[in-house]
C-alpha cells in the first residue's frame, strides 16, 4: 500500500479501530470524521476497520473482538461518544483509545461543569447561570439582551439560540425544546470569535473564525462556505498569550488528555472562555485540520501524534 504522508508507523501498532456514527445528533458528523481519519491512516500503512457505533452494546463488544485492535480512535461525537461513556466500555475493553478519559470527558461535555471548574482555576468566563428546562420562561427575570440559550450537555452548536430582543424570545418560548434538561444562559459578547488547538497540554495552533451567521452555529460549522477559517489573524499581544495561557490553565484543570480544541469570543478588550472540546471534528470544514495545516503538520502527523502521546512515546513531540 503506498504511503501518501511522510509520518511513520507505530511500530508497535498495526490494526486500528475507528469509532464512528453513535446514537447523538452528531451522528452524520461524526460518520464524516470517522471516514476521513479512517483514510488517512489507511494511506498510512495501518490496517483500520470502521466501527459504526449504535446503541447496542453486545453488537460493539462483537465488532471490537473481531477487529482485534491494537489502538482504538474514537470518532464518535455527542452524547455516549464523549460524554465518558464510551470511554467507559473502552477502557473495560482494555485497548488504548483516543481522547480524553472517562472523568474528563464527564467533566468537558457538561458545560456547566467545565465551566465552573475552569472560573475556579482563574480562567475568565462568560457571566451567565444554569436552569432547568421547565424555568425556560423565567429566564427573562434574570438577564438583559442580548444573552444566548443553549443546552449544557450537547455539541456542534445544536439547540443555541441567540436572543437580541423580545422577538427572539417569543420564538424560543414557542420552541419544543428537545435538547435536554439542563440549559446555560449567558450574556452576550459581540466581538470575534476564535479556537485554540491543545495537544498534551501544550498549544500548538490557533484560528479565528468569522461566519455569515450570528453566531458559529451548526450550519456555520458543517456548510461548506458558511465559515472562514483565519491563521493570520491580527490581535492583540496580550489578549494572545492570555488566550494561549487559558486553554493550558483549562487543559490541566479538566484533566484533558490529547487533542482538544477550545474556543472564545474577544470583545476588543477581553478574552472570554467558551467551552472544550473533546472530540473535535475531522470534516472538510472542521477546525482542526487547519490548524494542523496551517502549523505546518499533515494529517498523518498530526493523528500520528495522538497515537504517540496516547502511548506515551516520548518522540511524540
């Protein structure tokens, strides 16, 4: 098989396991990223079997058994995917996998506590509180426009809404809201958005994204077009470092492990923590992929490091 990237086999791993699909919203997206890591590491050398991943545990257990892997990407994204759960059936499976831990990706995908966790280390957040989806209407009493509403354990921006006046917040109460109990409500900061990349703690990239839309929603991510990925961005010395020294604060605080992305909105004066995270997306739009291009890694080498760093080679980096 031709190699098309000049990254180097593990030599300790021949077959690898692609998680893909899941039972989440995700679940295209997540089919998407599946397939393209699948590829690259296909056109590295590596022996990959895809594993579409549906809530049934025995037909998983199965597929892992007769794939016998020797390192596990979990490409799955979404509730079960990185929420823990998975990680969970993994780490009792006994194969190294991608990705953050149990506890980890616990403590990422729900916003709320991330949140919480990365304000008590020192990393500025946006002002807001936490509710339940029955006291949705109540919300009003307690914040001015503009402010966002948005489900605290869900991904690609799916259930976010943005309320500049009272209009808005008609729609939203006349919404089925479908995205689960607990909800975020934060105060709106108009101003640029951007995203860090963090790799065993250390930042190796960053993008400022602008979008048509108000804010980098699901069609924004996923639409070809809709978003534009910036690496030369211009901004502030100090506002950088402060970013760059927040994602690292974050990292370590959540307890992260590999790959992750985090992102922030800068209001011209201040940079304000998001969220992290875990599984980022491997699509022809995502993110990751140009950073990792733009700092000057291909594919194969940037998912060759996450294999490294996962088994703790020290040639990783």
């Amino acid at each position: 098989m031709a190699v098309l990237f000049r990254s180097f086999m593990n030599k300790n791993i021949r077959n690898i396991s692609v998680l893909l699909g899941g039972w989440s919203s995700e679940r295209e997206i997540s089919i998407l990223s599946g397939r393209s890591v699948a590829n690259i590491l296909r056109n590295m050398g590596y022996n990959v079997s895809e594993i579409d991943v549906r809530k049934d545990l025995r037909r998983l257990v199965a597929s892992l058994y007769e794939a016998h892997p020797d390192f596990i990407f979990n490409m799955l994204h979404g509730f079960g995917g990185e929420d823990g759960i998975i990680q969970g059936i993994l780490d009792v499976f006994g194969v190294p996998y991608s990705g953050c831990n149990v506890r980890s990706s616990a403590i990422c995908f729900d916003k709320a506590v991330c949140k919480r966790i990365v304000q008590d280390s020192g990393v500025r957040v946006v002002e807001g509180f936490e509710t339940i989806a029955t006291l949705l209407p109540e919300v009003k009493k307690y914040i001015d426009y503009p402010f966002i509403v948005k489900p605290a354990q869900n991904g690609s921006s799916v259930g976010l809404f943005i309320i500049l006046c009272e209009e808005d917040w008609q729609r939203l109460l006349k919404t089925n809201w479908i995205f689960g109990d607990k909800i975020i409500v934060e105060k709106y900061i108009k101003g640029r958005e951007f995203t860090v990349c963090v790799l065993d703690g250390e930042v190796f990239g960053a993008l400022e994204i602008t979008f048509q839309n108000q804010t980098y929603d699901y069609q924004a991510k996923y639409e070809i077009g809709a978003s534009s990925h910036i690496s030369n961005f211009a901004l502030d010395e100090k506002a950088m470092n402060e970013m760059y020294e927040m994602s690292k604060i974050a990292f370590n605080a959540c307890e992260c492990s590999g790959l992750v992305r985090i992102d922030y909105r800068y209001d011209g004066d201040k940079v304000y923590f998001l969220e992290i995270n875990t599984q980022p997306g491997m699509t022809s739009t995502s993110l990751v992929p140009d950073i990792a291009r733009f700092a000057g890694l291909n594919p194969g080498d940037l998912l060759q490091k996450v294999i490294d760093l996962t088994l703790g080679s020290k040639q990783a980096l």
